[in-house]
C-alpha cells in the first residue's frame, strides 16, 4: 500500500518523504522560533510570483501572497524585541560564500528618504554558491551583522548575518532566494520546484524544497494579527520599524490600542475594543476592506483624562484597561 506523509503514516521509504528529486535540499534560512501553541513568530509575508504576465501576481498555491514580479520568499519577523536582540539568518545549505555587502544603513526606506539615497535595492545581502548550480541570495540584513567573508565555505545552519531593514524594504524581513544556473539564471521557488505553469496544492510536499518541510514557519498560515498601545496615532510605516522611537501610553492624554493584520481577506473584518476592568466597553472600532490586504492597520483610541487616569505609566494605565481584537468573517 502506498502511504504518503499527509495522512499521517510514517513511511519508511526515504523516496516518499523526501519532497522532490531534486539533488539539494534547503533548509529554513531565519532563526523563526515557535511558541507553546505551535504559532511561530513569523510569516512569510510575501512568496515568488507564479504568473507569467506582467500584471498580477500568484502564489504556489494560486493565493495573492506576494506582489507581480516578486524572485524570492520573504521572511517577516513579527517579534519587535527579538527583532532588536538580533534574528539570525541561516545558510540554507552548505556552500561557498560568493558576495558579501554589509554597510548599507537600516531603515532608509521607511524615513521615506529620497531614491538616490537608497543605491541598493537588495541592502546588505550575502550570495552563496551551492552544488549543482545552485545560488542562494540573503537580503536586507542589518547593517554590520553579516559573519562572511567572500571566500568563506559555510555550512547549513551557520549564521550568517541577522534580519536588518536594509535597502528597498518596508518592514523588518529576510529576503530569501533560490537560483539555478542553466543555460541562464532562473529563480526557483522552494515551495514549488517543478515549474510555475499550473498551480500546485499547498500540501504536494514532494514539490517543495525543504529539509524542514513541517516547520510551522514553513506553512501557509492562516491570517496573522499583531497589536499593542501607543500614545500616538500609528502609522504603518513607523510601527514597521522596530528601532524607530514612538510616544508610549502614559506619555500623552490619548491611549491608543492598534492591530495590524497580515493576509486579511475580503471574507474578513476586524473588531477591536478597548474595555475597563469590568469589561465595560469604553471604545470600540471595526475595519474591513473591499479588496485582499497584504498589511492592515486599525485602530482605537480613548483619552486618559476622560478616565480618572492621566500622570499614569503604561503598567499602571494597562491595569486599569485592556484591548480585545478579533478577526471574524464579515
Ligand atoms: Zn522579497
């Protein structure tokens, strides 16, 4: 009887777990870490474009993850502290270190700072060459992070550099990709090796090139959210930016509690609320949106004086409310 791996009956033969005939296999390149519940503290916010046109984009799977054009994976980190602390980034196989850049500055691209300033749409970037023709490029690490030298022989797992927000990129991510050098350089997608004509089911594991293919990080996850409070408006672009300064709750009269969500679709709204330690609403709040979003931000707001809490700090202000979210079909 054949069994495949999906219906959860271990095969003992190696030709049926192993994703594809491909002579090399990589493995998940970012330092992505898994709670108690299995939920990992990133997502790929954006896959290699399977459309053909010029236009419109695809997935691997014919989802609108990703935008028209798009080479490789992007790994975004959704953990701000650790994002500070420094994510590492992994050689996915092991290889030979080709190119190395690691001075260009992080976070240009969210200060809005004029084109000409930003030379290096890739940032600081390490290439690797791999057996079999095979390249593997990592973009936008932070500015001195990276651990290479040209020359170098790295094995899978080493670190390499850490995820930055260098060059031409919007929020905290690695930029990873797969190239395979035939009669030209062509990019390959890890989650679909054999071609980009027809759509693949997300579960074909014998298309993908994963060592790891059941990491969490690894699978198409479902609709992400990430909140907290501030004492400002948010703006998307300085909530994307990890190292850029904010005005905390308790620094102004106004508590704001924001959510981002990543993937929402037109099926989806979501409901926020601020409460008081009862449970009694003070504020409420609902966004949704007439087309996919790739990044949402909404927000509620309540002021501090109208609550007996002004002079307060975050700690003491949060024990006095909280914010509830929830993301529900429409
Ligand atoms: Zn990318």
């Amino acid at each position: 009887m054949r069994t495949s791996p999906d219906n959860g009956i271990a095969s003992d033969n190696p030709e049926e777990t192993n994703q594809s005939n491909s002579p090399i296999l990589f493995q998940l390149p970012v330092d992505c870490r898994t709670d108690e519940g299995g939920t990992p503290d990133c997502l790929i916010q954006n896959y290699k474009d399977h459309d053909t046109t010029r236009t419109s984009f695809k997935d691997f799977s014919c989802g609108p993850r990703g935008y028209d054009g798009h080479t490789g994976t992007d790994f975004r980190v959704l953990d701000d502290k650790r994002y500070r602390d420094g994510i590492a980034v992994f050689a996915a196989a092991d290889g030979r270190v080709s190119r190395i850049e690691g001075r260009e500055p992080d976070g240009l691209y969210l200060e809005n700072q004029p084109a000409a300033e930003r030379r290096n749409p890739a940032g600081n970037v390490v290439l690797l060459q791999h057996d079999f023709g095979y390249r593997t490029l990592y973009a936008h690490l932070k500015k001195g992070s990276v651990t290479v030298e040209p020359g170098d022989y790295v094995k899978a797992g080493d670190v390499i550099g850490f995820v930055g927000l260098s060059g031409f990129t919007e929020f905290p991510h690695l930029h990873f990709e797969i190239r395979r050098k035939t009669a030209r350089t062509e990019f390959v997608d890890p989650f679909s090796f054999q071609g980009n004509e027809t759509c693949v089911e997300e579960r074909s594991k014998k298309q993908r090139l994963w060592s790891d293919d059941n990491n969490p990080s690894l699978q198409y996850q479902d609709t992400r959210t990430k909140s907290g409070w501030l004492g400002e408006k948010p703006k998307s672009r300085e909530l994307n930016n990890p190292d850029k300064p904010k005005v905390l709750l308790g620094q102004s009269d106004i508590a704001i509690y924001w959510v981002q969500s990543f993937h929402q679709t037109t099926e989806q709204e979501l409901l926020l609320k601020i409460k008081d330690s009862s449970g009694n609403l003070l504020s409420k709040h609902q966004c949704a949106f007439e087309s996919f979003k790739a990044q949402t931000l909404c927000f509620v707001g309540v002021r501090l004086s109208s609550l007996g809490l002004t002079g307060r700090n975050q700690d003491e202000i949060l024990q006095k409310i909280y914010g509830e979210h929830e993301l529900r079909s429409k």
